[in-house]
C-alpha cells in the first residue's frame, strides 16, 4: 500500500469537493502519510497544513480500569455483594487487591458510596455511576474532554500527554494531476544524442537542500586557542621556545629558578618526581661540557646570596638538585633558553606552549596535566611600566581591555604581579595570569649582563579555552569525558571576538 500511497492522495483529493485530512485516511500510519504528502508537495503537486497537538493517553493503570472499573467502584461492588451484613474490612483486599483496596476505599467513602460500621464496610447508596471509567474511556476513544478533568487524570497518573502530528486542507497544488510523471534528475550524453531530453520533465534542483558531509579530522577545541595564541605572539615578533622535555632535573626547574629546596612546591604532595633513573646528570652545555662555573653561581646564590643577595642562607644539596621531576611550569624552558642568550646577550622576545604537570586533586578546574602559556621579554633597562603596557596590548588582542593588576609573590620574580581582566561574556572578573620581573639571582647567574633585565608571564591554557566555548568542567575538555561531537562541531576560535 505504502508504494501506491501518493497516487491514491492524488486521486482521492481528486474526487473530493473540498480539503481533506488525516482523518480521511484512518488506516495509514502518521509516518507514511507524511513522507507520501512531502513527496507530492516537493513536486508542487499538492499543499497541505500540519498540526501539532499534544493528546492525553491512558496509562496501564488506566487501561486495566476502562476494562474492569474504578478502584472505589470495585471496592463498591464488593460491599454491595455483601448485601446487609457488609463486608470485613480485613477482607476487603482479599476480594479486590491490594492496589485497589488502598486507593479506592477512601474514594468510595469520599463520593459517599460506603461507610464504616465497627469493623464492616456497609453500603450507602443502591447504584453508582463510574465517572472516572467513563472519562477514560471517552480519553480511549479519542473523544475530547474538559482540560480540567485531564488536568486531574494526570495527577492521578492515569493518563499522560503525547505529541501527535495530524493533517488538514489536503487540496491540489499548483502542478496538480492524478498520475505521477517520473522527473528526470541528470541531463545525460544519451538523453542529448537521442533528442528525448525535450518531452522529459526535469526535477528542479534543490538548493536548499544540504550536502553529504564530508568526513575529516577536526582540531581539538586547545589546539584552535593555541594556534590564536601562537598567532599573537607571531604577529608582535616572539620566536617558540623549544618545549619537547617533559622531564627536567631540580637544577632547571627549580634551582636556576631561584626556588629554594625547602619551598613546597619542591614536596611530593605538589610534584611528580621520576624513582627511575635515581638522579640527573650535571647541567652540560651543547657540547656535553660541564656547566661548573653556572652550578657554583647557584649554589653560592642559595647558600650564601651574591649579585647582591643574602640568599636564603641553607645547605644546598647536590643530591636535591638532580632529582628528576616531570617539570611543574615551562619556566624551567625558559630559564634554560635565558642562559644560552648569556653567550650572546642582547634583546630577545620569546614564547612557549606546552604541557606541565602538577600533583593537583583532579575537580571541575583543576587536572594533574594541563598546557601553560609563557612569554619572556629581554632587553636593557627595563622597568615593570614595560611589563604593564606590554601586558596590556598582549591581552587587548585576546578581547580583554580592562585589567587589573595585584602585587604576589614568586621566588623568581620581583615584583611579581598576579593579572586580571574583566571579562564581558561572562560579566565579571577573571585571573588570567602571573607575571613579574626575573630576580638579579637567577639572571646574572646565568652571565648575563646586570642591565639586561627580563620579564615574563604565563597562563594556563585551559582557562581560555573553558572560556570560549563555555566548558564548566575541565574533565569534559581533557580525558574519557571529552564528548568528540564538541571536538568535531566547535566553532572557530578568534580570541578578541570571544
């Protein structure tokens, strides 16, 4: 019947005097109906109005009533084939079940049918009208009842709203006929050597229609901010700092840093630290050769202070110092990339992207792995006004013009500044990230001159990204939780259109 289906609408439409509608054709499913009228109306051939309308529908519960009465007429039936005597309360159940028992006593005594006499259930009233059957079964047959009445039935949970999609002003379309002409859909090299393609009907194309989509990769939703990131950077002429070491010794990522060895960033409950190989080698340059006379400026640093520092005035251990730790910030990159630039010191702009990793109790914002963006600026005699303005300009081009800066400390900056910016999706203030001025300590033990000032500054990568695409739970940005939908249908990121 389906196949046939278009062609009986266009007939029956035919025959009729005016519109028809879906109660015109009682057998055929909703569905099939729909796909043969969109057919014929693709096709100009007929029009139609939907109507959408949310339906009442009986529940099991409701079922098993139209078939054997209310729980109160049940509970009445079985006092009144008690006659006289009337029935044992302890019996009731016994007789009509539990469920009935419990809901349609008290009904029954409420619409006045039975009353209680010491431990009987007695009869009130000869004969009873079962509305509540009634109802429903008017519900069952599709007939229309009071909206307040359904309103109660839902209550009671006997019934229960369904969308149903119908029909009506079925009529003829403009290239209205009773057959279906078959519509060519390519103008073939037969179709043009025969000549036949002038008596064919060709189907209009379809321009709303949407394309196959076309499978390929998609870029995860950090990638997109850390390629807009990279592009700022690029754009004020920063070279990338090389990132590809995720394990680092104590040396680089806490002792060039001017961290001392008590600090707690350096305890187990903050690091992650390798048991196997034990311990580092010394610091070597590129050429494999000792680093002596940079080791002794940190060590001397650390215990004793020089460069005009008192130091922090402990033991250093070597032992300390090269344990191997997966590194806690990209600083320790940085600090590396700052003592190269000693053999040839002069300005420099530098930047990194890359994970690091921290003993952190994994919540909605916080991961033991996620990715810092840093940036390092070096260059003679300058001040934390230069930070400031450069702070700026950096952070207008990710969208954020209003900013805020807060003293903090960091043991290898000074002053160290804390950055926040108003952000307007989410209307309030955000911390976007650290920022300071490196310590004498750590740079002119590198050998670099003591006019040659360096600041810098970093951010996690994450936040922005969160930000962007309104992730509230970073689980469902990094690991199993990932949704790879989000990564697929992400839009594009430009940070100052965020």
């Amino acid at each position: 019947m389906a196949t046939d289906l278009p062609t009986q609408i266009l007939h029956k439409i035919n025959a009729s005097s005016g519109p028809l509608s879906s109660s015109d054709f009682p057998d055929v499913p909703t569905l099939s109906l729909k796909a043969a009228l969109d057919s014929l109306k693709s096709r100009d051939m007929v029009t139609y109005t939907t109507v959408d309308a949310e339906v009442p529908v009986l529940t099991p519960e409701a079922e098993s009533i139209v078939e054997k009465g209310s729980h109160e007429a049940r509970v009445y039936e079985a006092v009144l084939s008690r006659g006289m005597e009337g029935l044992a309360i302890g019996d009731l159940e016994g007789v009509v079940g539990k469920e009935s028992a419990k809901v349609g006593q008290g009904k029954a005594f409420k619409e006045g049918w039975i009353r209680k006499e010491g431990a009987k259930l007695v009869k009130m009233v000869d004969s009873i009208t079962d509305s509540a059957r009634e109802v429903l079964s008017k519900i069952g047959r599709g007939e229309t009842v009071e909206a307040k009445t359904v309103t109660d039935l839902k209550k009671r949970k006997l019934v229960k709203m369904e969308k149903r999609i119908s029909f009506k002003d079925i009529s003829k379309g403009e290239k209205f006929a009773t057959e279906i002409i078959r519509e060519e859909t390519d103008l073939t090299a037969e179709l043009l050597a025969s000549g036949a393609w002038e008596s064919k009907t060709f189907k209009p194309y379809n321009f709303n229609a949407l394309g196959a989509p076309a499978t390929s990769g998609a870029l995860h939703p950090l990638n997109k901010v850390r390629s807009e990131f990279r592009r700022i950077f690029f754009e004020m002429g920063f070279t990338e700092m090389p990132t590809n070491r995720f394990v680092e010794s104590g040396f680089w990522n806490f002792d060039t840093l001017f961290v001392p060895q008590q600090h707690p960033a350096r305890d187990l409950q903050d690091t992650f630290y390798i048991a196997d190989p034990p311990k580092a080698d010394k610091p070597r340059d590129e050429d494999g050769n000792f680093l002596e006379e940079y080791w002794n400026n940190v060590r001397e640093v650390h215990e004793q202070g020089k460069y005009g520092s008192i130091g922090y005035r402990y033991p250093w251990n070597e032992d300390e110092s090269l344990r191997l730790v997966l590194r806690t910030h990209t600083t320790a990159v940085s600090a590396a990339m700052l003592h190269k630039l000693a053999k040839n010191p002069g300005p420099a702009k530098m930047f990194s992207i890359d994970r690091v990793f921290r003993n952190e109790t994994v919540d909605a914002t916080h991961l033991a792995e996620f990715h810092q963006v840093e940036g390092v600026i070096a260059d003679y005699d300058l001040t934390l006004g230069d930070l400031i303005g450069f702070m700026k300009t950096f952070f207008t081009k990710m969208g954020m013009e209003d900013l805020r800066f807060k003293p903090a400390y960091n043991p290898y900056t000074e002053p160290s500044m804390e950055i926040f910016g108003y952000h307007e999706g989410l209307g309030k203030w955000v911390e976007i990230g650290n920022s300071g001025m490196f310590r004498p300590e750590m740079l002119e033990a590198m050998g670099l001159p003591k006019d040659l000032r360096v600041h810098g500054w970093g951010l996690s990568l994450e936040r922005p990204t969160m930000i962007r695409y309104a992730i509230k739970n970073i689980r469902e940005l990094l690991g199993h939780k990932v949704d790879l939908n989000m990564v697929e249908n992400n839009a594009a990121v430009r940070l100052e259109k965020v």
